[in-house]
C-alpha cells in the first residue's frame, strides 16, 4: 500500500516537474525570440534595401516595448 501511494506521488511530483519545465523553456524561448531574433530580422530587412519596411517595423515594435509593463 505505501508503494503505491509513493508511486502516485512520484508520478505527481514528476508530473509537475515536466510542467515547470515546458513554462521556463517556452519563457526562455520567448526572450531569446525578443533579444536575438527580432534585432535580427529587423536589421536583415534594413540591409536588404527594404528600409521602408523596416522603419515602421521598428517604430512599432518600439513604441510597444515602452508602453507594455515590463512584468506581466
């Protein structure tokens, strides 16, 4: 009896685990997206000859990174 209410709990706790783990990687995912990859499509759209893309595209982005909260 104790082994399958340690089993149960343990499938619980490993359970939990996986959850917390799927919410940092995708937290992780999000900021790399933030950090590296938006400066970098921008900065592709720019050098490609495409600045009348790219300017609006910076307002924007630029306008909402100061007007959101920085902690949702």
């Amino acid at each position: 009896m104790i082994t399958l209410l340690f089993t149960l709990l343990m499938i619980a706790v490993i359970c939990k685990m996986v959850a917390l783990s799927i919410k940092l990687t995708w937290g992780l995912v999000k900021v790399a997206t933030y950090i590296f990859l938006l400066p970098a499509i921008i900065l592709a759209i720019a050098f490609s000859g495409l600045m009348t893309i790219a300017l609006p595209v910076l307002i924007v982005v630029g306008l909402v990174a100061l007007l959101r909260p920085a902690v949702d």
